[in-house]
C-alpha cells in the first residue's frame, strides 16, 4: 500500500475523541495496561550500534493490517491509555496511517518515537491528518557522534529536518536521547539545540547492554560514570526549567539520588517507583508477541502470541507477564538487597541489569549506589564475559568488579570484590539464583 493510498482511506471525520493518559488504576486481579508500545515492523532505515531489536528487515510474519487493527480495538477493550509506535521504523509500514486513525477513533492517545531519517513533510501531514498527537525523533548526541551511532551519514541533519516537518504540520515534538561512552559529553551543548527546535519533552536513557549494544560493549558507560553523569544532568535540569523543556528521564536512569526530585518533576513522582514491566505497560513485537516491556525479549521475557490467544488471556496469566508482579524482596542479590531503598526500588529497571548480569535483581547502574561507592572510596565497573548469539533484544553477560576508587590502591590491591553473572530466570525463574557456569554456554555465546 502506497502513502497516498493509506491517506485516501483514512475516514474523513469532524474531530476525534480526545486521548486517554497513561494514568493508570489497580483493582481486583491484573492491573490495567495503561501503556502499550508497539514494534510495528522491525524493518528499519538505520543500523544503529545500540539498537536493542537489532532491526534492519521486516519479521517475516508481521501482522497484516486487519490483524493490527483488530489488536488495536483489543488494547482499547482492556483499558490502555497510550499507544506508542515505534520501529524498526513504523513509517516504513504505509498502513501505520490507518493504525494511528483506529487507536484515535478508540479514544487512545497515540504518539510515534522515530529516528526520522525519512520522515518527509509529506508523511508529517499525513500523520496529523491521521491524528498523531506527539511524535519523539531520537537524537544521540552531536552530528558527529549521532552519525556513528545511527550509522548513516547524515541523519542528524535529517532527524532535525523530521523535527521542523512534524512541527510544520501542527504536531507536538519531543526529543528521545541514549547515553553512552560515545556521545558522553553531548548532551548539554544538544538541549540548546532541542531547545530552539521547539520540543516539549526530551527523555534521557542509558543504552543498555541487548543487541547490537552487547556485541558493542565498549560504547556502554561504565557504573562509575555516574558521578561525572550526574553532574552534568544537575545542569542540564536547570538549563532545560529555564528554557522550558521538560526532562523526563526513562526507568533506566537513577535512582534514589539529591536529584531524583528534580529531574522527575514533570512525571509527578517524587521519585522512581520501580520496573512497570507487565504491570502497568506491555510492549507488543510486530509479529504480535507480547511481553511484559518493550525493551526486554527473549523466552524469558516474552508472553505469548495475541494471534493464537487473544490479549487478556495473556496479560492476565502468563507467568512470562506477571513476573514482576509477582516480586518480593526475595528476588533481590548483591548490593541492591541490602540497599536502604530495595523494597521501593526493587534493583531498577529490568531492562537495564538482566541483560547486564543474566536476572535481574543487582543494578549496579544507579546514582545512589555510586555516591555510597563513592563515600567508602569504592567505584564498580563492568566487563563482558560472554557474547550475544545475534538475535533481536539478546544479551550478553557481564561480570562486575568493585575495586578501590584510588588509582594506586587500585593498582596495589586488584579487585574488592567480583559479581559473576547469574543463571536465567529460564533455570531458575524466581530467587537470587546462582553464578552461572560459563561452561555451560556453548562456545561461549549466551543462548537467550
């Protein structure tokens, strides 16, 4: 199907009904899926070095579009709020006009993250046309470090191209960014840039360590960065009040430090509430797997088919789904079970320490754990042990290594302490588990 096809068939209709929020309420039994995002097709524009999906080509057996229209009326009947689109490259799909139209006409609020490298005005009028409600073009940094990120020479210029499009068309804009060794730095001088570009929001991210990310872990920051981190997002949250751009940090950066209220001002939470993973939001792959969060994969991970069981058979039961649901303290191993805030933060995000250390439960990837590392002289950092096998949102395992934070003692005494990475939850699904024989790999790729 063409665009100017899609556009011709999207129902001409007075006004839509205005979006749902994410907002979320919990009673008897599963709680709403307030936030739904969707892989709508992993064919993708760019090769970025960090990307979780590993997208490049179409999965071979992607819900056509009566599916995808079916499964929207199924998330407006179990209470989602929000849609999110995102890639690969939803674009690349020319019926994703007539989706956002269905997910409007559902009474959902619908918005598009995107790397915008053929986001053309074109395509920008025929989503406002459609009811696209805010679109978020990723940014990675300065041109340069964009560029090697993503890639594609010239994408920079052409994500702030798709920025000035959406903005021309009449939708909001807003601004997603990793963080990683590569564009360590960029950030501040890149607010002014949003900033003049008008965007309303700009979401901030550590890459994690799935997919093409684990097989470059050299770009992944390391847990003693922090500090340095730290420092220069304390700037960028009063630089960004000033020019009224509202920061909104994703559940992979924190926690728990003297800037959790500030820079979480504008999500209306004082500070992080733990992994939302199959609790309140879902992520959906364009095959239509479900899974309890858009940035995890794997058997671990991933639910069951909507095409073979329908949504809230799966939502509801799916142990895959209801893990993090069903979480206590127990869970929890290393430093983050003795932790002063463990039973609220619950180890962080879970996209950003399974993948890192093979099950969740030990985040080393966290402000207040860097400033208490930091007050007994200690630092951690991170090395890979084991390689990825190639597949979409993969991982690798890390060992962690404490060690004095002192260049000489460090070089007089090695390591404190070393944290080899855990079974899977595929072993053992709940507890702490235990250290993973490395010999139980074949040929030293992790199989999940």
């Amino acid at each position: 199907m063409r665009l100017d096809e899609a556009r011709k068939r999207l129902p001409i209709v007075d006004q839509l009904p205005k979006g749902k929020t994410r907002k979320f309420m919990t009673g008897e039994g599963a709680p709403r899926p307030a936030l739904a995002v969707w892989e709508l097709t992993l064919a993708c524009d760019h090769r970025c070095l960090h990307c979780g999906p590993r997208a490049g080509e179409a999965r071979p057996d992607e819900l056509s579009t009566d599916e995808a229209l079916r499964l929207v009326d199924d998330l407006a009947e179990a209470g989602v709020g929000e849609v999110v689109l995102i890639g690969g490259e939803a674009y690349l799909r020319n019926d994703f006009l007539l989706i956002i139209r269905r997910i409007r006409e559902r009474g959902m609020t619908c918005n598009m993250t995107t790397g915008g490298l053929g986001l053309t005005r074109t395509r920008a009028e025929a989503m406002a046309e459609a009811g696209i409600e805010s679109v978020s073009v990723s940014i990675d940094g300065l041109e340069a470090n964009h560029d090697r990120l993503r890639d594609r020479p010239g994408s920079w210029k052409r994500a702030f191209e798709a920025l000035a499009n959406l903005r021309a068309a009449g939708i909001q804009i807003a601004c997603n960014s990793q963080i990683n060794r590569v564009n360590f730095g960029d950030h501040e001088p890149l607010l002014e840039l949003l900033a003049d570009a008008g965007v309303h929001s700009w979401q901030l991210q550590i890459t994690v360590a799935h997919g093409n990310a684990a097989s470059n872990a050299e770009i992944i920051i390391q847990p003693y960065m922090y500090l340095e981190l730290f420092e220069q997002l304390d700037r960028i949250a009063d630089r960004a009040f000033e020019r009224r751009v509202r920061i909104w940090p994703a559940n992979n950066l924190g926690y728990f430090g003297p800037l959790e209220a500030k820079s979480r001002r504008h999500q209306k939470s004082a500070h992080y509430r733990g992994c939302s993973a199959g609790r309140t939001s879902i992520g959906i792959e364009s095959n239509g797997m479900l899974k309890n969060c858009p940035s995890l994969g794997g058997p671990a991970n991933v639910a069951g088919s909507w095409r073979e069981h329908g949504f809230n058979k799966i939502w509801q039961g799916a142990p895959e789904m209801t893990h993090m649901r069903r979480r206590t303290l127990d869970e929890l191993w290393g430093y983050c079970r003795e932790c002063y805030y463990a039973e609220t933060c619950m180890s962080g995000c879970t996209a950003a320490n399974e993948p890192l250390l093979g099950r969740p439960g030990n985040n080393p990837f966290c402000h207040h754990r860097a400033l208490e590392m930091d007050r007994m002289g200690m630092r951690e950092r991170i090395e890979p042990v084991a390689l990825p096998g190639g597949k979409p949102f993969d991982n690798g395992l890390f060992r962690l290594i404490r060690e004095h934070k002192d260049p000489e003692l460090r070089a007089r005494h090695g390591p404190v302490e070393i944290t080899e990475p855990r079974i899977s939850r595929l072993v053992e699904e709940m507890g702490p588990g235990r250290p993973i024989d490395l010999d139980e790999l074949v040929d030293g790729v992790v199989p999940f």
